[in-house]
C-alpha cells in the first residue's frame, strides 16, 4: 500500500493544474488517470503531412503534427484572467478565432442556404497555437512524472481511521486486473461531480443530499459531438466567408473555421442530432452526411478533405454518464465541492471544472476550482 498526502484522482486539466500547484507547495502526491492520455475532455486529432493520424494526446508527438481540437477550442482571457495568466506563465501563443466575411445560415432543407453577414464574438474567443492540447501539454512537462499514473481506473475509496484508502484498476490490458491501493490523507476528485458519484463506490456511502447533488450536476458538452474536416487550404476565405454557419437542417447546427497558423484549412461543427440518434448511426454514416452539408455551404472543394475525425462524448464513459445522453447540455451551477458532515469532512475535495462557481464547466472553471481546492486543503495536509 503506497502512503501519501494527496491523491488526485483524473489527469484533464483540473487534475493536472492541482498538481502543478502542489508540487509548488512541495506537497507529495499521486494522480490517477483512467485514460492512457492526459487532458481528459481536452482533446486533440493530430494530422501530420506523412498523412499518418494520430488521434490521441501523446505528449511526446506533439510537436510533429498539426493538431486540432475535439474537445475546447476557446478561452476568453478578457474575463477568464487566471487562466490567462496561466496560459501567459507557460509562454503558449493564442490567436483570435477567425471571423473575417460572411456567415452561411440553413433554413429548411427545401431552401438553399443563404450567405449573411458574419458577426464576431465580443470579447473575441481565443484559440492556442497547437490546440488546446498544448496547455496539457505545458503542464505536463512541468511536472514530476513519476507521480502521475495512466491507466489507473479508480473504483472505490473507504474511509479509514485517519486515511482514505484509494482503490484503483490498472486497466491496461491485463487479462487479470490488478488493483492497487494507495493510502491518503485527503483526495482531490478531478473529474465531473456526475462521474464521481456514478462510478466511484464510497465506503461508507457520501451524505445522500451532497450526492444527489452531484448526481444531478450535469456535465458540461457530454452530451456533444464535434466533426472537423481538414483541407489544404482555408479556400472558403478566399470567396469572402468566414466559415462559420448556423443550420437547421444539419447534421451540423453551427460551424466555425478551425483553421491552423501553420497554414492548414479546417471547419468544424456541432452535431444537432441527439446522442441516441447518433449511437444508431455509423461514424463512416455520419461523416459523408457532415461533408455534404459542407458541400451545401461552402461548395464543391468541401466534398475533399484530406483528414475527417468524429468524437462522440456522449459515448466516452470517461466522460459521460446515461444522464447526459438525455441532458440539455446547459451549464450547471456549481454543487458543494465537499461534504459537510460525517466521516468524508475534511478530507475530499471536489475539483473538476463543474465544481468552479464561478466559471463551472468552463476550462477557466477547471483552473478556478483546482486552485480553490487546493487552497482549501486542511492544514494538517498544507504542513506535511
Ligand atoms: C466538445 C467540447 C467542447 C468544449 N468547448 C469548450 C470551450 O470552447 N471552452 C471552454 O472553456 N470549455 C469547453 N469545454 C469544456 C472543457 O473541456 C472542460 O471544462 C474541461 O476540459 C474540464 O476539465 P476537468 O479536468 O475538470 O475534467 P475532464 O477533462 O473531464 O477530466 C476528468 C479526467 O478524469 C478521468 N477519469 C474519469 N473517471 C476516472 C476514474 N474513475 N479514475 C481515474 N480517472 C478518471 C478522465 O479520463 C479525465 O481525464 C468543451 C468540452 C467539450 C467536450
């Protein structure tokens, strides 16, 4: 059994921003992540001009490859200042979502679509140079490695005189899963508030208000599913269009210019068709269907992208719940991030991005609740 101050159970940006502030307090700790990738609903696909794809997170590629994003694609620094100076502190560039020309706008499937005047966000969305990827990435290469675990599924954590004992699956391909035990005086929960209560076993069980709290705390975009599309070239801006579209046809209901610096064209778009409907249909389904609706608005060089990927997070389990394939996909007020009463007091913290109260669901929300958390932690944690 390993002995430690913190555990931080999942590796997104919320558990990994919680262990750069840790290991700046000089406060031990051990991060478990499920996936074999960081970065959890950040995410990237990586196109590289050898045409080999490569959809994962691997750190050590990252510079190889163009990347774009499955997951977040903006921040808006003009009000999100702590994630900003965190972006800045990390030395990451960021450019402004491309928004020059017009917009094009479906109305119904018998009517063509029709071109608008585009209109640009205020404050302007920010983008960072090699996707949002890259803020993994800088955090990543900041930290003690060897206290970070993949593949690292955690089950259960029992209340023990004094400790929580944190149970965890290795889940890489073992045919008998080993399970590990790590002992700790306090555990940070970097992870959804629905996923916590839906896949992690409490022993003894959380106060009942606290997690049906958590259990109704929708997690932000699970419901969603995003398609990118690469090209050569940007070729939709040399006709006056910004690539961006709004349509009430579909499959895609609004479309943006995913576009690299490094010269690449892409478009991306959400899906409107519900998570239960997608499930039914195929990847290879879907995405002609998305490519002919880009042939609908931007024309006949849209028919020949030379990279497409689809992510559904509705159907990731390490990100969605059943409840969030039926959800709204509204943000969530932020739950209690820790229980008041009993034997769990003191020593759980919530600190996932829905946990922020003030940006919940946000990526600025999973910087804002990790520093909150660890601020937070109790001083027996803070003097060890
Ligand atoms: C399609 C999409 C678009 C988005 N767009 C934006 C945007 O433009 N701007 C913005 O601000 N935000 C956006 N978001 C939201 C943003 O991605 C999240 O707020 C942020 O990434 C959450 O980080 P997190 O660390 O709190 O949680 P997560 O990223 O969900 O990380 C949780 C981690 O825990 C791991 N885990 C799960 N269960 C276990 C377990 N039992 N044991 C161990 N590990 C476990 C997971 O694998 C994951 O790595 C978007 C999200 C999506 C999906």
């Amino acid at each position: 059994m390993q002995d430690i101050p913190v555990v931080i159970v999942g590796g997104g940006l919320s558990g990994l921003y919680a262990a750069f502030l840790l290991e700046q307090k000089g406060i031990a700790y051990r991060l478990l992540e499920a996936r074999n990738t960081f970065g959890g609903r950040i995410a990237v696909a990586k196109y590289s001009d050898a045409h080999t794809v490569d959809n994962s997170t691997d750190i050590d590629q990252a510079e190889s490859s163009t990347a774009f994003d499955l997951g977040p694609s903006w921040f808006w620094p003009d009000y999100q200042t702590q994630l900003s100076s965190l972006i800045e502190s990390l030395n990451l560039s960021r450019f402004s979502q491309f928004e020059e020309g017009n917009m094009m706008v479906e109305r119904a499937a018998n009517q063509p679509p029709v071109r608008m005047q585009g209109y640009k966000s205020a404050p302007p969305s920010m983008r960072l140079v090699g996707g949002m990827a890259a803020l993994i990435e800088a955090l990543y290469a900041r930290l003690d490695a060897r206290c970070i675990i993949t593949n690292q599924t955690v089950r259960q954590l029992s209340k023990t005189d004094g400790h929580i004992e944190v149970q965890s699956e290795d889940t890489f391909g073992h045919v008998t899963r080993r399970v590990t035990t790590f002992r700790a005086q306090h555990v940070l929960l970097a992870l959804p508030p629905r996923l916590v209560e839906g896949r992690i076993t409490f022993q003894p069980a959380l106060p009942q208000n606290l997690s049906t709290q958590w259990q109704e705390t929708a997690t932000w975009m699970a419901p969603h599913a995003k398609y990118v599309a690469v090209y050569e070239s940007p070729f939709w801006r040399y006709n006056g269009l910004s690539g961006a579209a709004r349509s009430a046809v579909g499959p895609l209901t609004e479309i943006h210019d995913a576009s690299t610096l490094e010269g690449n064209g892409a478009l991306f778009g959400f899906f409107g068709v519900p998570a239960q409907v997608r499930q039914s249909v195929s990847d290879d389904v879907l995405k002609e269907h998305c490519r002919a609706q880009l042939v609908r608005l931007f024309g006949k060089q849209a028919d020949t992208p030379i990279a497409e990927y689809l992510k559904d997070w509705a159907q990731d389990p390490l990100t969605a719940m059943p409840a969030d394939v039926s959800g709204d996909g509204q943000h969530a007020v932020a739950p209690p991030s820790k229980p008041q009463t009993g034997v769990w007091q003191d020593c759980l913290t919530g600190c996932g991005s829905e946990w922020s109260a003030q940006f919940p669901g946000y990526i600025a929300g999973a910087i804002d609740a990790a520093a909150t958390a660890v601020q937070s932690l109790p001083a027996t944690v803070l003097s060890r």
